[in-house]
C-alpha cells in the first residue's frame, strides 16, 4: 500500500510541474509536437528511475552524518552532507551523458529535434528535484526510492505531453494575437495546475485507528454543538414570539 500512494502521490499530487514547477525551461521549450514531447519525457523518466536510486544509495552510505560508519567506528563521526549537491549533479550528469548516448545512436531523428535540450536534462531541475525531495522526505527504502522516482518521472512526462496535445490543437484555433506562443501556454499550464490540485484530497485516509476515533470523538462533539445551538434558537424564537404577543 505504501507503494501504490507514494506512486500516485508522485504523478498526481506532487506533480514535478503543476505543483512545484519545476523543469518548465524544457517543459515550454520542447512541447511543440507530441512526437518531441514523448521523446524527452520517455528520457526524464529514465533519467530520474536510474538516478533517484542511486542518489538514495549515495546519501544513505556516504553524506548522511555518521553514514561511513561501515567502513569503522573512526568514520562513525564524519559528516559529507555539504556534499550533497555536487554528487547528485554528478550522477545525474552521468545518467543524462548515457541517455544521449543511447538516442543518438537508436533515434538520430529524435536526437536532432530534441537538440540542446537533451543534454541540458543534466540541469534540468526536475531531475536535481526528484533526489532532492527524496533526501528531504526521508524516504525509507531503496525500492521506495525507485518507486519515487518513476512515479516523478511519469508525472512529468504526463504534463509535457498534456501540453504538447493541447498546443498542437490551439494551433488551429483563434487565438488573440496578444497570448500567442508562450502567453496561452502559461495561462493553460496554470488552469491545469489548478486541476491537478483536486488530486489532493487523494489517499488522504489513513487505517490508524486512533485517528479513526479522534475524527468520532470530533463529530460527536460538533453534533452536540449543533444540538445546543438548535436548542438556545428555539428559546429564542419562543421569547421573540412572547415579546411580540
């Protein structure tokens, strides 16, 4: 179960786009064409699937303070967290470096209409976001921590190829020349953050069953107040109507 929300908790709710904004450079830049669009967003997903792990492997083995404390007591006390940014973006630059590599070679095609955004994925801060959250929130396995980073990666592929559709569409359509370009796409990219929003209500239960009776105890004591409240109007209203006669 932890899976499955941390999953579409990453797609839905967390959405790399719509609800941090983040790598919108590439975002705005490459989703002219659905065929593009699929074609970068099939290599963020790969990029954050592989890197994300790694990173999780990185911090939890070599920056956390005291995570050298394998290699013997004398390390226990080391501390390389300052080190975080330079070696996520190093492994993250690696990954980018294997991935261009790869669409090179099997789809030049796609390698030459992706251009100088494919290697710039190495700076893309979606990517940097996606280990970044994963340090920050703590996650607490290495599968959670693949699970994380394909679920980001899959929400960021939905929102590029979203807007990619939406863009190829409105090409036809009577835009006001004002909000050609990237004026009507800020405004769509806006109103489809504000659906995503209603992806938060999603997976907010829980199976505590002390937080089970808390919300029993907190209904309980709001149906009393609104019987104490029905009680005082109705005198009310007998006192008005007394004061009237």
């Amino acid at each position: 179960m932890e899976h499955v929300e941390l999953f579409f908790k990453s797609i839905f709710i967390d959405n790399m786009v719509f609800a941090t904004f983040l790598g919108m450079c590439s975002y705005l830049a490459v989703s002219k064409k659905v065929s593009t669009a699929v074609g970068l967003g099939a290599a963020v997903i790969f990029v954050l699937a592989i890197t994300v792990p790694l990173n999780w492997l990185l911090d939890q083995y070599i920056l956390q303070p005291g995570a050298l404390s394998w290699l013997g007591e004398e390390y226990a006390s080391y501390d390389l967290s300052f080190l975080s940014f330079i070696m996520f973006i190093a492994t993250i630059a690696t990954m980018v470096q294997l991935v261009e590599i790869i669409v090179e070679k099997f789809s030049p095609s796609l390698y030459n209409s992706l251009g100088i955004f494919l290697p710039l994925i190495a700076v893309n801060c979606a990517i940097l976001g996606g280990s970044l959250f994963m340090q920050s929130r703590e996650i607490a396995t290495l599968g959670l921590a693949l699970n994380y980073g394909v679920g980001s990666g899959i929400g960021w592929f939905l929102a590029i190829l979203a807007i990619a559709a939406i863009r190829e569409k409105i090409r036809y359509s009577n835009v006001p020349p004002a909000l050609r370009g990237l004026g009507i796409t800020f405004i769509i990219t806006g109103l489809m953050a504000i659906g995503f929003m209603s992806f938060g209500g999603m997976l907010t239960g829980g199976d505590d069953e002390g937080k089970v009776e808390d919300k029993s105890a907190a209904i309980e004591a709001i149906e009393e107040d609104v019987k104490q409240q029905e009680a005082k109007t109705e005198s009310d209203l007998e006192l008005a109507e007394n004061i009237n006669k």
